[in-house]
C-alpha cells in the first residue's frame, strides 16, 4: 500500500506496558499512523532505524514554559534558609516573574521561551501544554497564551494551551481576591476561549479556596473549557475531590491527597499528575500516595511543570528519574505517564500510542529498552524526533 513514509527495523514500543516488536516497522500518511508493527507490504520513503528503540513522542502534560525574568537569586535565598512563604510574602516569588512577564512583549516571552523548548525538544517530546499566570491581567493573560501558541509557528511541536489566571493574586487586587476573581470568571475565561483549551486553579492556602476555585471551574464549564487543578500540594484542602466533581481531566501535584481524593479521581477518571520536579526543588517531605493511587488504579501522568520557582526543570527524561527514585514509579508505569496518561490528562485520543490513525509523533532513542530512559540523568539518548511524519 502506497504511504509517504516507512521507518523499518525498529525496535518499537506501540504504547507504554506492551511488548516491544523487534524489526518493527511505522508507515505514515498525511502525518497519521497507517501501519505499526512487524513489517509489512508498504511502499514509500524508507527510513531504516537500525534496531533502535522506538517510543511513542512523548507529552509534558504540565508546564509553565512561557515567562520572563529569572529567579536564580530566590534560589540562593533558599540556600541561605528563605522559605518559598518568606519569598513570596516579601514580594517575591510568583509575582516577580508576573512583574518581568507583564513587561515582556509577546515576541520577548517567545525569545525567552524557545530555549527551554528546545531542551524539552531534546528530551524527546512532540507534545507540551503551556500555561498561562504570570500576567494576571486579561491583556497579559492572553499575551501569554498567544506566545505559546506561536510556538508552533517556530518549532515541529504540538501546543496545548491552559488559562491559569488564578495562579496568584495580582497586587492590584492584594486584598479583594473574591473580586479577582470575578475579573477571571466575567472577564479572562470567555476572552481565552479559542486560545486555550482547559481552565487551571491553584488551589492552596497561598493560591485561592475550595470556594473560589470552583466559582472558575462553573465558570470554564459554562464556556466549554475543560478543566484541571493544582491541588493538594502543600496542604489537603481537597482540591482533588472538588475537581473531580467537575470531571477535571487531571489533577496536579496531589503530595497531601487523601482516601476519599483518590477515590474521586477514579470515579471521574481524573488523572492523577505527579511533578517530582516542585517536590525536589522544593525538598518536599510528604510524598503523594503513590501505592494507593497504584492499587486504586488511577491513571498517573509525570510533568516537568517547568517553572522558575518550583520547579527549573527542561527534562521530560529527567522528572521519569525523579518519578522512579523519588515516588519509586516503575519503569512502565514512568513511559505511561508521558505518554498513554499524559495525552489522557490533556483530553487527547490523537497522541501517546503509536496506533491506527493518530498522528505520527514517535522518538528514536540510540539505547535498546525503555529502561535506559529512565536510569540515565543528564545526557539525552535521542537520535531523531518525529512529529507528524516528518523528521523534526
Ligand atoms: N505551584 C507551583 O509549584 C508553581 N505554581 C503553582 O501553582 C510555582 C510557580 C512559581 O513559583 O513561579
Ligand atoms: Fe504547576
């Protein structure tokens, strides 16, 4: 059968958990999977692979990739024994980056952005969702939201967007956050339709209340917005529970998730997002509930949720080592959470496996087994990167 493409002598793994296929074969056409498996009749560009290992392409469901400035300097107030409340009550913190990205232009925060991207890029990943909340106002909302949508413009990578309006307080509202979030709900969420896809809340004692948080989700759901959370990363204020009451697609961080979160998440079949990232830059002590989650079976996604306070992280590869060595994940069940649980926790059947019809974003890796992905920090193994058919 006549395609565009054929990548032959694979070692190819359809989807995180399978059997891998020695001397596999994908076949594309229009930038979609028309065949992946042993080798077959197809006729096209040949691409031989040289039994390298194949993977899906894979998904950081979690990001705060776009923003200017830089909190280095926070990070050595750290070290000189600053907590991240000191920082951020003494004017630190999120709002010095929403201060830098307020002055940004749009073009700036792309500038800024593309070497990041461009380490994730190399890490092996063809998908990344992006948020906003480092502008807090509608116009610096939306500014956000463009520059990761022009991302795509510069670069073979998929985008998916997340208004975070209600990541902080801006100061212009320090002490009336209840009309803040009015200004989210009335104002932010119908402009970003088009622009973004989900509605994200950090739901914290520093961020915003069960309350408020769930006035922003009925207000998503009212314009059709999907939605997702920030949740129990710092306290248990059930924020899981809240979420899955709204069908949220995934819930983040969840170090402080209880019993009656994790049975939320499986009934709604929220995805549970781990971001061992913020749990070790952070030096966190309490763990999410890994085992339970496990024996529960909910879906767990691994991000990066690359940020410059919590979490300075540009390595998908890097966050599947911190999710095995620090959350003790397996080795399939880190290859899931980029890819099967991560397309899941973005509301995506286009991506994550390589089967029938889905688009052809899948990573070339010069080791043999999934394992190396996991175990070696630093240096990435990946050979070639390929999104939509084509050679990235
Ligand atoms: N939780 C986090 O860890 C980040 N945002 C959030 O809701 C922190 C973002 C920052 O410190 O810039
Ligand atoms: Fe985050």
């Amino acid at each position: 059968m006549r395609c565009d493409t054929v990548w032959t002598r694979a070692r190819l793994l359809t989807a995180a958990g399978q059997p891998i296929i020695d001397d596999g074969m994908i076949a594309a056409r229009d930038g979609r999977i028309v065949h992946a498996g042993p080798p077959a009749d197809f006729e096209g560009e040949v691409i031989d692979l040289g039994g390298r290992l194949v993977t899906p392409g894979l998904i950081d469901c979690h990001t705060h990739l776009v923003f200017a400035g830089n909190r280095a300097n926070e990070f050595k107030l750290r070290l000189d024994g600053a907590s991240y409340e000191d920082i951020a009550l003494a004017g630190g913190g999120i709002l010095s980056t929403v201060a830098a990205t307020r002055a940004a232009s749009e073009e700036a925060l792309i500038a800024a952005t593309l070497p990041r991207l461009d380490a994730l890029l190399a890490s092996g990943v063809t998908t990344v969702e992006i948020k906003s909340g480092y502008g807090l106002t509608l116009e610096d909302e939306l500014k956000m939201l463009r520059a990761a949508r022009a991302l795509e413009q510069r670069r073979p990578v998929r985008v998916v967007t997340t208004l975070l309006g209600a990541h902080a307080l801006p100061p212009e509202f320090r002490d009336h956050p209840d009309a803040y979030i009015d200004e989210v709900c009335t104002r932010m969420i119908p402009a970003a339709v088009g622009l973004a896809s989900a509605v994200d809340v950090f739901c914290e004692g520093i961020g915003f209340s069960p309350a408020q948080t769930e006035r922003v989700f009925a207000a998503a759901q009212a314009h059709g917005l999907a939605v997702k959370i920030h949740a129990e990363q710092l306290s248990n204020l059930h924020g899981a529970a809240l979420a899955a009451r709204y069908v949220a697609l995934s819930a983040d961080h969840l170090e402080h998730l209880d019993a009656d979160g994790i049975e939320a998440l499986l009934a709604a079949g929220t995805v549970a997002t781990l971001l061992p990232g913020a749990f070790y830059t952070m030096r966190e002590t309490v763990k999410p509930p890994i085992e339970a989650l496990r024996a529960a079976g909910v879906p767990m996604a691994i991000a990066t949720d690359c940020n410059p306070g919590t979490s300075p992280l540009t390595s998908l590869l890097l966050a599947m080592n911190m999710a095995a060595t620090l959350f003790r994940l397996t080795v399939d069940e880190c290859l899931a959470g980029v890819t099967t649980n991560a397309a899941r926790a973005l509301g995506r059947d286009d991506i994550g496996t390589l089967k029938l019809g889905k688009s052809c974003d899948f990573a070339v890796w010069d080791c043999d087994q999934p394992a190396d992905l996991v175990y070696f920090m630093g240096a990435s193994p990946l050979h070639a990167r390929i999104f939509q058919g084509k050679t990235a």
